[in-house]
C-alpha cells in the first residue's frame, strides 16, 4: 500500500509540470465520461415517459380517424376530411371483434368558450360516451362525469379539463355553473384528472368534455364521428384486432379493391416506435461522440506520457541502477495514466449526473439513472488510462542504467 502511495505522490508530481496538457487530456476523459452518462440516463428517461405517455392515452389502445390515409414518407400519414365513421361502425366493432373490450366513439371540434366576461376563442369540445374515462384511462378529478342517461337526453352538461377550468374560473369552484360554448349554454358536472401533453404535442387539459348524442345534435348537427377508440384485450391482440377492425370497415363502407380507405387504424405502438427510432439515433450519436473525447484524450494522455518519459530519463535510469524492478516502473507509468483518466471519469460522472438532474427537472421527465451507463464510463475510462499508459511504460523500462551515466 505505501508503495502504491509513494507512486502516487510521484505521479501527481509529475503531472503537475505539464499543467495545461494535463488539463486538456483530463478534458477529453471528461467529455467522453459526462456524454455516455447524460445520453445514458436520458435514453432510460425517454424510455419511461413514452410508456406513461402510453398509458395516459388509453391501455391497450387503437384510435381509428375519419379520413383518407395519405402516405407521405415511410411512417408519416396524413388524413383528409372525410364523414364516414359513425355510430353504427363503433357498434360493429364491438360487436364484431373477438378481441375488442370496448370502444368509445368520440367528435372533436374547437368552439369559443365563455364564462360571465372571460372567453377563450378556441376551446377543443369533446363529444364522448360515459365510457371514455375507463377507454382512454382519463378520469374525472372532482364532481362527476356524464351518464348513459344524461347521453340519450341529450342533456347540455359538461365536464372541463383543467387547463379550461383555471382560465375560466381561476381559484373559484367551476361545479354547478353554467358556462357558453359556442351558442349553447352547459351546466359544468366535474373537473378532469391534470393529464399534461400527450404523445403528439397536444394540451390534453385544454378541452371540454360533452355527452356525444348532445355533441352531435347540438354542436355540429351531424351523424358522423371523427374518432373511434377501441380497447383491445391485451396488449398482444391489437395487430389482430387492427387488421380485423380494417376489413370490417372496408366491407361496411363498400371500398372495393384499389381504392383508398376512408378512415386509418393507428396503433399508438407505432407513434412510439417512431420516437423509440429517434432516440436510437440521439443514443448513437451521443456514443460516437463519447467515443472521440475518449480517442483525444486518450491521445493527449499517450503524448503527456512520453513527454514525462522524456523528462525523467535520469530519474529512470537511476532507480534501475539501484535496483528497481521493472515492474516498478511500469506500475508507475501506468498509475500516472490511469490517474489522469480517473479524474477526468470521476468529473464527468459527477457533472453527468448534476446535468442529468436538470435535464429531467427542466423537461419534467421522470428520474431514470442508468447503472449500466456509470459501469460503460468508468470502464471506458479506466481502459483510455491503461492503453495510454502501455506504450510509455515499455518506453521508460527499455532505458538502459548504462545509458544514463555514459550521458
């Protein structure tokens, strides 16, 4: 152990004459060390916000959209205006698909909203069934939702999302209250659930929530839906129930072959897929880009080295003459290089971790610490330090005692 300390006091001795090229290398250990644990734990990060991002928008979930599917690159669809999808078609579904647990046929159109002197201009309104909140895993937070009965009476009830609530009433209690959408006056029955931003950008909060027959006579007076979300059994049976839910509509609404659907069955799996994909890339490039501080630092550990071999010639020459061993000397060379690599590692899984830390709190992601990133840094950095160190090492112990008192 003393041993090991005394090369350690030596080593940082010798470091400290190459301040700046010291610095520099630990740098590079730095930046390659604090890029694997950042990308690390934000890949883990991304990864669990897309699962709670799937599961605020429904378990188990298909979302079948009114309108033809245009193709506009090898995952991206575009849907134009169409009026086909309608109540029948949900019943269908239901009734038709072995694996369907339930569906919920909803309309979705912007109003202006007002209450006593406060409007929003553009509010979203949601003509739903009274089983939305079990379909897309959307409850409500205070008073209630609609029924079946306030449905088929066409009853002018709503239910408002929070965002809508805080700009409508502020601290005052909403429940009870008549409020206007559009031309159409609403008594207010309860509070939705904070829902925050689903999977494709969109306030979910900002919205208000009507019975769908109410939606339909009252609001658009039309017979079609624009949304039909279907609930699957289990997570395994949604292709199945895509492709069975596909033909059935096709068949419905009389599309013969070549011709283009009318409506598009989107498996939310997929829009996930498509940001797992993006991820990827972002994990990839944080790699490659923690592979080329690892490559200079490594590099300015290897230059610093020889320098120091260069530098201690004599030093060398005399321990071998007194009878160091050289295995002394190459445990020296490589503590120095192992030394400067585990600085700059231990900085940057420090820094890594603080920006981390701020990442997640800025972005309000939740906490995901990678262990298996932490293992891949430290290694990284302790293997720049040794291979940086193996060549100097075979340097220093290939001078000769004789040598050094000949000069």
């Amino acid at each position: 152990m003393r041993r090991v300390l005394l090369n350690l006091n030596i080593a940082w001795r010798s470091l400290m004459n190459f301040k700046w090229r010291t610095a520099l290398a630990v740098l590079g250990v730095f930046f390659g060390t604090f890029s694997l644990i950042v990308v690390s734990n934000l890949a883990g990060s991304l990864a669990m916000k897309t699962e709670q991002e799937l599961e605020n928008l429904g378990i188990n979930l298909l979302v079948v959209r009114s309108g033809i599917v245009h193709r506009v690159g090898p995952m991206a669809r575009l849907f134009s205006e169409a009026t086909t999808l309608t109540l029948a078609d949900a019943k269908a579904i239901l009734d038709h698909g072995i694996a369907v647990k339930d569906v919920s046929p909803s309309g979705l159109t912007s109003f202006p909203v007002r209450y006593e002197s406060t409007v929003l201009k553009a509010v979203l309104v949601t003509g739903a069934t009274p089983n939305f909140q079990e379909v897309r895993n959307f409850h409500v937070r205070e008073g209630s939702f609609f029924t079946e009965e306030d449905n088929q009476k066409f009853r002018k009830v709503a239910v408002l999302g929070k965002t809508v609530a805080d700009k409508l009433f502020g601290i005052e209690n909403p429940i009870g209250k008549s409020i206007l959408v559009w031309r159409v006056p609403c008594r207010v029955v309860g509070l939705m659930e904070d829902k925050g931003v689903d999977i494709s950008g969109v306030d979910q909060d900002n919205q208000i929530f009507v019975p769908l027959h109410t939606y339909l006579k009252s609001f658009v007076n039309k017979d079609n839906v624009n949304v039909i979300y279907v609930q699957g059994i289990d997570g395994e049976s949604l292709p199945r129930v895509k492709a069975d839910i596909e033909i059935l509509l096709r068949e419905r609404h009389k599309i013969k072959e070549g011709q283009s659907d009318d409506f598009g069955v989107i498996d939310l799996k997929d829009v996930t897929a498509m940001k797992a994909q993006a991820m990827d890339l972002i994990t990839m490039l944080g790699r490659i880009a923690a592979t080329a501080s690892f490559t200079i630092g490594g590099l300015g550990i290897l230059s610093i080295m020889i320098l120091i071999v260069n530098e201690r010639k004599l030093e060398i020459g005399i321990r071998r003459a007194v009878g160091s061993r050289k295995r002394d000397i190459i445990l020296q060379f490589l503590l120095e290089s192992s030394f400067i690599s585990l600085v700059g590692g231990m900085v940057g899984v420090a820094a890594g971790f603080l920006a981390s830390f701020v990442i997640f709190n800025a972005l309000k992601y939740p906490v995901s610490i990678s262990i298996a990133g932490l293992a891949l840094a430290f290694a990284a950095s302790v293997t720049v330090g040794i291979l940086a160190g193996i060549y100097p090492s075979k340097k220093a112990i290939a001078i000769q005692p004789v040598d050094i008192i000949r000069q």
